[in-house]
C-alpha cells in the first residue's frame, strides 16, 4: 500500500512539472511578442551642417514596373526606362528574360496573303480530294486535283484558275507564285492528313483543286514551236501509257492532242503524274466524238493510223497493197467494234456478249496502203492515230485515213515478238514526223530564200 501511494504521488508531480514548463513557455512567448511589438525604429542621426537636406534612396538599377499581367500562368511585366518600352517575362522559377523589341508579325498571313489553319476534325481536305478522284465529279462540277510543287506552278504559269490550296508548311506555299494565288482559299493542314489523301509514296505536302481548264483559255509556252503535227489517241485505256503519249507529243511539238471517248480520263491523277506537265504544255481535247474530231484538225490534213503488225508480213504487204477485200479478223490493227457517240466509257460490251467471227464475216477493211516509219509520210499538215493495245483501232480512224489519203504505218521488229507498247510507238512515229516536217521547212526556206537571190539579181 505504501508502495502504491508513492508511485501515485510521483506521477502527479510530474504532471505538474509538466504543466508547469509549458506555462511558463507560452508566459515566455508571450513576453517575447510583447516586447517585438514595444520596441521603437532606429533613429537616423546626420551631419550637424546638413540636417536640412534630404537623404533620396540611390536609383534604382532596374526600370520601374509599368503593368503586370499573367499569361498561361507566366507573369508577364511590362517596365519602362528613358528610351522605350521593354517586355520582359518572368518563368514559374522567377527568371526574367527581355524579349527584343520587334515588328509584330500577323499570324496566319505570309507576304500579304492570308491563310486558314485547319481545325481539328476538318474534312474539307478528305471531301475535296475523294470527290476529286472520280470522274464523274470532274467532268460535272468542272473541278481537277493537282498535287505537287512542279504541277501546280505550271498549271498556274498557264493560267489555270486555282480553288483551293492545301498545304503542310509555310515554306511550301512559298514555293510557289503567290501573286497568282489572291483568289484562291489557302488552307494549313497538317501533313499527316496530306499524306494520307496522297497518291505518291513521297508527297511534298502541297495539294490544290484547279478549276478544269480550256484548252483554248490556256497559254502554252512552247506553242512558238510547235509543228503542223497532230496526235489523235483511240481507246487508250491505260494512264499510264496515255501520260506517255502526253508527254512524247508534248516533247514532240505536236499541235494538239485529241482523246477518243474510249479513252481514260487525261485529269486521272496516274495520267497527270506520267505526263509530267504536258497538260500545261499543248491543246488536249478529251472525250471527241470522230465528227467533232474532224473539226479539230486543219482543212488539208492527212491522216494516218499506227499499224502494230510485227514480223515478215509486213515486208510482204509493203511490196504488195493491201488487198482491199480481206476480212478484219486478218489484222490486229483495226476493232470490228464501232463506238458510237452516246457509248461512254463504263458502257462497253465484254467480249463475250460479242462474237467477233460473225463481224469478222461481214466487215470489210477500208484500202489503207502500208508503209514503213522512216519513208516520206509527213509532207504536209498530218494527224497520227494510235490505238490501245487492247481493242486497237476503231473502224472510224481507219475511214478517216482512207478518206484523207493516209497511209498504215509500221515498225519493223523482230520476228517472234508481238508488238511494241502503245506508247513506245508513238514517240517514235511522232519524232519521226517531226523530223520529216523539220526537213520539209528547211528544204521550202532553202527555195525560197534562192527564188528571192534570184529575183534580186
């Protein structure tokens, strides 16, 4: 018992003791708090021979503050000394950086022309570029897809009329000459978006839909020097090898270009890319009914058709005309199959809704005389007809040359092959022309400037 009283008795005291000392802290604290608040500023003691004067704090280094705002949660302060007006930004670690004073630059806006930035979830590129692909859009709402650096600035140099332009950088659109881009809708877009509406595996993030063009509208730079040369293309199916032929007459100097309706659509983007430019270059008339053809052409015109029989037949029929009641079926440069003005292009029959020995029976070939490439054949004002190489030569191109006096015209290969690509003929026959037309107007200028020395003499 006496044990228990002691430890009871040690415990208050020390509860006591305890209570004590923190009293006695916050008595302390207190008297502390006190005296802080007691205590009276330093007095400021001067001279005895200037103690009227008054004591300015020296200048200050920095300028004084002149507005503050907050921007994305940077403290942005505007200060100002003698000279001007400096913007200086202070960062989330209290850093002050002065910005140089510049000219402000107008966002959205390069050399005076305005663009929009496309926003998120824009489907002007994806509605434009899809509609832009299909034909029947092309030819209804008059509108062509170009994409490239090269082709829209030679489509612009002839004076296509521009609608829209997509581009990925500023830098593109610097590429090309913007004084012919006033009335044209700008439009930044991402360059992932470009790439995914792209036809080539590289693109070069600069897109435009062109208004179609007129042949007759456009300015050529190389119509100086072209020749009396034309290019008339039936029921070429391929875009590839139509582009090929686009270019070649281009390169050639041909006329004009004149595209059956059996023909593919010289705006399909795969024909634009092998032309390289040739739409820009030289007249294309497309989808040509063989009347209107025949308009398109000059009045003293001869026509000849591109003949892609190979082998030792051909010396033969060149030594021996061509005998006037064979049968189609015994050539491979002429169809049996007429196209008639209202055929469009989804419209041909298969060939098996179609017996080509019935038509072989009754059809008669026009008496059109062979003759090599490399013989006279280009003496005049010419038009050259080259098939596909799949349905070859309409009836009516073979008309035409017998009507115009033409000529069939081969390349001898060797014996085994079958023929030459469409395209690959072409060229060929059309640099042949071009040289024949070339010696002709050398050979006239030489007469003439020697019936000229003669009548001054």
């Amino acid at each position: 018992m006496a044990a228990y009283m002691r430890g009871v008795i040690n415990l208050a005291s020390t509860e006591i003791s305890a209570f004590l000392s923190k009293g006695s802290g916050i008595t302390v604290e207190s008297k502390r708090y006190v005296r802080g608040l007691r205590r009276k500023p330093v007095k400021v003691l001067f001279p005895e021979n200037e103690t009227s004067k008054i004591v300015k704090p020296p200048p200050q280094s920095r300028p004084a503050e002149r507005d503050v705002k907050r921007q994305g949660g940077a403290k942005v302060t505007y200060t100002t000394d003698e000279r001007d007006f400096v913007r200086t930004k202070t960062n989330a670690q209290g850093n002050v950086k002065p910005a140089p004073v510049t000219v402000p630059v107008t966002k959205n806006e390069v050399d005076g022309l305005r663009f929009e930035r496309a926003f998120p979830g824009d489907k002007r590129l994806s509605r434009l570029v899809s509609v832009a692909r299909s034909r029947t859009f092309r030819e209804h709402q008059g509108k062509i897809l170009l994409e490239g650096r090269r082709l829209i600035c030679d489509a612009l140099v002839a004076g296509a009329k521009p609608q829209t332009v997509f581009f990925s950088k500023v830098e593109r659109l610097q590429e090309l000459p913007l004084d012919k881009l006033r009335r044209a809708t700008l439009i930044k877009t991402k360059f992932e978006d470009i790439k995914i509406w792209s036809d080539v595996v590289a693109p070069q993030g600069v897109i435009a839909i062109f208004s179609r063009p007129d042949p007759s509208q456009l300015n050529f730079a190389s119509k100086g020097h072209s020749m009396p040369l034309s290019l008339i293309c039936d029921n070429i199916r391929d875009p590839g090898n139509l582009g090929t032929m686009l270019r070649c007459a281009a390169a050639a100097g041909c006329h004009s270009v004149l595209l059956t309706k059996g023909c593919v659509d010289a705006w399909e983007p795969k024909v634009l890319r092998a032309a390289m430019g040739a739409h820009f270059r030289l007249p294309i008339y497309p989808s040509l009914d063989w009347d209107d053809i025949e308009g398109h052409l000059p009045e003293n015109v001869t026509v000849h058709v591109a003949d892609n029989i190979g082998g030792p037949d051909q010396s033969r029929e060149t030594e021996t005309e061509v005998n006037t009641s064979s049968k189609a079926g015994d050539y491979g440069w002429v169809s049996t199959r007429s196209v008639h003005k209202n055929t469009q292009v989804e419209e041909y029959e298969s060939d098996s809704d179609y017996d080509s020995d019935s038509d072989d029976e009754e059809l008669k070939l026009p008496s059109v005389h062979s003759k090599p490439y490399h013989e006279s054949w280009a003496q005049s004002p010419t038009a050259l007809v080259v098939g596909g190489e799949t349905h070859g030569l309409s009836l009516e191109s073979v008309e035409l040359a017998e009507k115009t006096d033409g000529r069939r015209l081969f390349i001898p290969i060797v014996p085994g092959v079958d023929s030459l690509n469409s395209a690959m003929a072409a060229s060929i026959l059309l640099f042949e022309g071009r040289k024949q037309l070339l010696n002709l107007l050398q050979t006239s200028g030489k007469k003439r400037q020697a019936k000229a020395e003669r009548q001054l003499s």
